[in-house]
C-alpha cells in the first residue's frame, strides 16, 4: 500500500500577499518523496482558513490514495494520474472497504455516518477538480459513488469479503452498539462533581464550568480574556463589571468553521470563575508567565496553568483523560 505523510506548512502566498497554513501531502514511491500537486493545490485553495479543515480533508484524500494504490487498475501509473483514472465505482469501493476493516476488527469506528461523510468531502475534491478544468472520471452529479449500507445483498457481500460470520447483519449489529454508547455518554451530576475533584490542576475545573455554562467549546474557552476587546470590550472580571443585567454578550470570535457567534454568559458564571481562578491563582499564574516568556501576559489570556503556560485545547484533553483515569 502506497506510503503518504501530511505535512503542515505556513508561508506568504504569493497570490494573496498573506501568510497562509495548510496541510500537503507528500508520497513515498519507488524511493522518492512526491508532492501530491493536484490534492495539494486543492488543500490550498479550500482549507487555509481552518488547519483543523486542511488536517481533516487531508486525512480523507490520504486514505482514499492509499485505497487506490492497491487496486490492479492503478498498477504501476504515476500518483499524478491517480485522479483521472479514479471513477465513482472506486469512491464507493472505498466506502465498502473500510465498513470490512469495521467488521474485520469488530469496531465501532468509522461509523456509516463517518464513511459517508467523508465520501462526500471527497466529491468536494473532485467538483473541485472538475470545475478547474482538470480531467477525471468522477461524475459528481450521479449518485453511484454512493454505497447502499442498507441492502441485505450489500451486507452479505462484506461479510463475504471479510472473515466475520457470526452475524450476516454485522454492520447493523456494529451501528446499534454504537448509537447505544451515545446515548449512554452523558454524564450524571455525581459524575460531574468526581471529574472536577480530579483534576490535578484547578484551572481545567473552571474551563469545565464555564463549558457547562456556556456551551464553549474548548477552542473558544481557551481564548476567553481576562479583560476583552473590540465588540467583547466589556468583558472584564466579575467585580469590575456592570451587573445591571443577569447575563452579559460575549462574541466568539473565529469559531468552528471559522465563524464567529454571540452567547448569553450568566453571571453567576463569570463570579464563579472570578471566585474559583482569577482571585485564588491568576496574580502568581501571571507572574510566573512573565518570568518563562519575559513579559508581561497580554490581557486577551485568562486561561494559565500551574507552570505559567497558556492552556491549549489539547492540554484540556489530556488533563481531563488524566482526570478520568484517576477515577477508573
């Protein structure tokens, strides 16, 4: 199977006159490393607004490369043909292909949801290609790449294919624990409470209030200020603010798709987090932030951890897995 690194790279395009960030894929073949040009110029064009967008459609594009390395049809032609000799018949060959590794290894992931899903993002790709004059055999239009999960002969077929046959309704067997460990993943109040004392570090138990409060996610939780600006101008710690009303606006700025949104924040909220953090550790958690950076920390970060760092998204993720395994 065909070897493909992402990469993530960051430069002054020269297009545009700004610094841009996106994701390239490089191929490892016969000895060489090869630019991906046709999937790097798309990453290019559509996902420098978002690396979480460029890293995910990378993704995508990569596996269905890998998939297309080993069908006999594209033995021994060059990657950068890859995308004219791939049609609709091999889009939905993919989607089949990953829903057998599913079963082969009795997993829950990826989801018929997730292979459709992603399946579209690759039309994305080609539409993308087709309407820039690029050929292909990927007719965006028809619905054949498109695989019927729901069809018994479908699910025999990949019970065939693969070495299960305990159940020749594997799949759906496979989508109902799924939707059933759903709906069992919301956690109780006592839950809660047992996540937030296990926190090593009181600062992730205050960015889970304030996430429960607000709905933030936690690319939006890191970025809440101290004190605001612009349209969040009137964000400033509980005390110093106008309690007139039981809920203040805040803008999100750039948030999931790089969209902003305005919430309502209760105020109970912003006093609980004044009470909890700001009073209790942010005076020393600033200072300590000066003396590992060398100047003083800009009014837009609230949120720092025991050694003076900015609190990242993956820093929440992993201190609350810690949080989680303590509990186990």
């Amino acid at each position: 199977m065909l070897n493909i690194s992402t990469k993530q790279i960051n430069y002054n395009s020269v297009e545009t006159s700004l610094n841009v960030t996106h994701c390239i894929l490089i191929a490892q073949q016969n000895g060489q490393n090869i630019l991906l040009s046709h999937p790097n110029l798309f990453l290019y064009q559509k996902t420098r607004q978002s690396i979480r967008t460029s890293l995910r459609y990378a993704s995508i594009i990569s596996m269905f490369y890998r998939f297309l390395s080993t069908l006999e049809k594209m033995k021994g032609k060059e990657l950068g043909v890859y995308h004219m000799l791939a049609d609709n018949k091999d889009i939905m060959q993919w989607q089949v292909h990953r829903q057998t590794e599913r079963v082969n290894k009795q997993s829950l992931r990826p989801s018929l949801d997730t292979t459709l899903e992603d399946a579209k993002i690759l039309m994305v790709f080609f539409n993308w290609l087709n309407m820039r004059g690029y050929l292909t055999n990927v007719n965006v239009q028809l619905k054949t790449w498109r695989a019927n999960f729901r069809s018994r002969r479908m699910l025999t077929y990949i019970q065939t294919r693969s070495q299960f046959s305990i159940d020749a309704d594997n799949i759906r067997v496979l989508e109902k624990k799924r939707r059933q460990r759903q709906s069992n993943f919301l956690i109780t109040d006592q839950e809660i409470k047992l996540l937030l004392g296990a926190y090593a570090d009181p600062v992730y138990a205050c960015l889970f209030n304030l996430a429960l409060g607000t709905a933030m996610r936690p690319m939006d939780l890191v970025k809440f200020p101290y004190i605001g600006n612009g349209r969040n101008l009137h964000i400033l710690p509980y005390s110093e603010m106008d309690k007139k009303s039981i809920t203040t606006r805040y803008t999100v700025i750039e948030s999931k798709g790089n969209k902003d949104r305005t919430i309502n924040i209760h105020m109970d909220d912003l006093k609980a987090l004044e009470d909890n953090y700001i009073t209790p550790h942010y005076a020393t958690r600033k200072k300590l932030y000066k003396k590992r950076y060398g100047h003083e920390c800009p009014p837009h970060i609230l949120f720092l951890n025991k050694k003076g760092d900015p609190v990242t998204e993956s820093m929440i993720s992993s201190r609350t897995n810690d949080a989680k395994q303590k509990l186990l």
